[in-house]
C-alpha cells in the first residue's frame, strides 16, 4: 500500500490555514484534476486524494484528530477511505458542499439539479431613456420598443399544446441529474432526457416550441418622476424578458439621460446660466429679462456691474427627486461688447473714452492749448485698469531690480 501524503502538503496549504483557504485550494485543485476535464491517467486518482483531504480538513472535528494523530486519528471511514462516498452513502452530503464550491461549474450536484428543475426566470434588460432637461425637471411619460422574449399567447406561457402534458422525467425522476461510476468514483450530470428539467414535455405548444415564449417587440410606457438627472434608474418590475416554461419575468431598467441644453447648465438641484447685458445696463443700472423653468423673471441691474457677478435667484432651480426641495437659480452677469458699430457710434465711444481720462471740452488745457489728462478721472472711472497698470510697473520693477 502507497504511502499516504499529508493533507495539507496535497492542497498545497500551510497548517494553520483558514476555512476559506482550505475552500479555494480545493476548488483550485478539484477544477484542474477532476476526470471529466483532467485527461491524465493518473487523474482520478489525484482527484480522489484531493477529496480525501479536503473531507478531513473542512471537518473541524476531523481536522483536530489530523492535526494530533495524523492518519491514526481518522480512519477510512472517516476520511472516506479509497472511495470518498463510502459506497454511496453520505454522497448527498458530498455532493451538497461540492455544488456549494463550484455551483453549477460541472453541470451537476444534488443542489444545481434541484435548482435547474425549476423554471428558468427571464433576464432583466436595460435601456437607456434620452430625455431634455424641461422633461427631467417637469417629469413625463416616455415610450420605447423592446425586442425581447414575451409570453407565448398561445399556451399562456406554459409551454403546452391543447392536449400537452408536463410529466415527471422517466429517466432521472425529476431530479434533473443522473449519476455515472467511474471505477470507484461517482460522478453527477445533467440529464441527457429532460435537461436539468426535472420533467418532460408531451403534446408541447406549436408556437412557441413548448418552451412559453417567443421573441417579439413591444411597446413599453415608463413614467418619468420629476426631478431625474443623468444615472437615475426607474425599475419596471415585470416588464423585461419573459421567463421559460412559465418562469418568472425579468425587470426593465430605464436609465436616464439628460440632454445639454442651450441656456442652463445643471448641477444637482441647481441651475446656472449667463445673462447678457448691454455696455450702457452695467454702466447705468436697468432691469433684464431672464429665463426660468417657471417663466421669464426680471432681475435688478446695479449700476457699475462687472461681468462675472453672480446673482442668485432662490427657489428656481430644480425640484429634488423624490421630495418637494428645490434648488436655485444662478445667474452669470456678461457685459457685452457692441459688434457692427457705425462710424458715428464709433465716434461717440471715443469721446466717451476720452471723457474718462479727462480728455472732453471742459477739461483745463496746457499753454500750448493741449488737454491735460486727468488722472484722478482714470482712477476713478477705471479703478481695475489702474490697479493693473500700477501692478505690471511694479512686476518690471523688481525684474530689473
């Protein structure tokens, strides 16, 4: 009789190794020797050894024997011995915890039969929902083509002709797998007969070829709740792929889109948009018209308005989703400059311009009958470009300094 190798030496795990450890060198060792994918001769065989091992150190108790008496303190019996499912009893139990490892990785194990002899559920579908940003803010009802798999009308979704019938399959007895020995091994596939089923089809719908469902395009309604922006999922419970055989239908999950818009941008419950005003309405002062969700508002100029104030009107942004909070409105101040000037308005803003550096009519002249420019008019007509000039002369200054 060959010498056994230590347990953990064969899962390749060191001995102090956690539960989950134990878990994925299994899984990692149990994938690439079991016979059904493994080709090698000695295949089973290193399956078996892999098995035996993880039985002893997946069990506490065991393990606690191992690890105090080595092989002494488990037996065949315990250890599973030269065929890990004692003859067939406790193969249930094998079984249970390898599907719980691997699920349906193999296609087989008591708990993925049982789950594939129920009928499959149809999956969910998502579809993205462009919408304008009036649309998200007010709410609105949108509709969209679907090309899924509906309910066969014909049968009801049950897969059965006028005179079908579901019955148990002969083969495996509903348990939608049947098990195959290999020497001392014993392994479970799905049924060949009903396909993990669990039952077969006599008399199935014409239609649909008895499986409740065909491919068709409907139309789908969503109502869009106000207050959505880009990201947001609306959940149409029920709506999305018809299921097999009668199966649980999938969900349709609208995903929302806002479009740019031409006037606001968006940012979270606020708003924000530039505001034009004339060269003379930032000068003077005046009043200007400006856009809202909820109409056209008018808005207080100050006089000696810069571009970039920011005026904030309160309440006017976007109602928040799913409550009655709403943001607010900001609005962009941009002084405009004139474009397509005549040359009369050309000649009018050159004298306003030497208006402002002390230059007009009425200001003192030298002894040879020039103006002179008066500099307290340019600081207080254009403090900005004084403090500016003042800065780049300094900046010169300590260059060269």
């Amino acid at each position: 009789m060959a010498s056994k190798r230590d347990y953990y030496e064969v899962l390749g795990i060191e001995k102090g190794a956690d539960e989950t450890t134990i878990k994925r060198a299994f899984k990692r060792l149990a994938i690439k020797y079991h016979p059904d994918r493994c080709k090698d001769a000695d295949a089973g065989e290193k399956f078996r050894e892999i098995n035996e091992a993880y039985q002893v150190l997946s069990d506490p108790q065991k393990r606690a024997a191992y690890d105090k008496y080595g092989f002494d303190g488990v037996d065949g019996s315990q250890a599973g011995g030269g065929n890990p499912f004692g003859d067939g009893a406790g193969f249930g139990n094998f079984s249970d915890a390898f599907s719980d490892i691997f699920g349906e990785f193999f296609g087989g194990g008591a708990r993925s039969a049982r789950r594939k002899s129920q009928d499959a559920p149809g999956r969910d579908i998502r579809v993205r929902v462009t919408l304008t940003l009036e649309e998200a803010v007010k709410g609105c009802k949108k509709k969209f083509n679907v090309k899924t798999f509906v309910k066969c009308k014909d049968c009801s979704g049950t897969g059965l002709g006028k005179d079908g019938k579901k019955e148990t399959c002969p083969h495996c007895h509903g348990s939608g797998q049947v098990f195959i020995r290999q020497g001392m091994m014993q392994f479970g596939q799905t049924c060949p007969r009903c396909q993990g089923t669990g039952y077969v089809v006599t008399g199935g719908c014409k239609s649909c070829s008895g499986t409740g469902r065909v491919q068709d395009t409907k139309v789908v309604s969503v109502e869009i709740p106000a207050g959505v922006d880009t990201g947001d999922k609306i959940r149409l419970q029920g709506e999305g792929e018809a299921g097999l055989n009668g199966g649980r239908s999938g969900d349709i999950y609208a995903i929302i889109e806002v479009k740019e818009h031409n006037i606001f941008t968006r940012d979270g419950n606020d708003l924000y948009c530039e505001v034009p005003i004339s060269f003379s309405v930032a000068a003077l002062g005046g009043k200007v018209e400006v856009p809202t969700l909820d109409g056209p508002v008018m808005i207080i100029i100050s006089p000696e308005t810069q571009t970039n104030r920011m005026m904030r009107l309160s309440g006017k942004g976007v109602k928040s989703y799913g409550s009655s909070f709403k943001g607010d409105l900001y609005c962009k101040i941009v002084v405009e400059t004139p474009v397509n000037l005549t040359s009369h308005q050309k000649d009018l803003l050159k004298e306003f311009e030497a208006s402002l550096n002390g230059e007009d009519a009425d200001a003192p002249k030298d002894k040879e009958g020039k103006v002179k420019a008066n500099k307290k008019a340019t600081v207080s007509h254009k403090p900005k470009a004084e403090g500016f000039i003042k800065g780049v002369k300094k900046f010169f200054e300590d260059l060269s300094s």
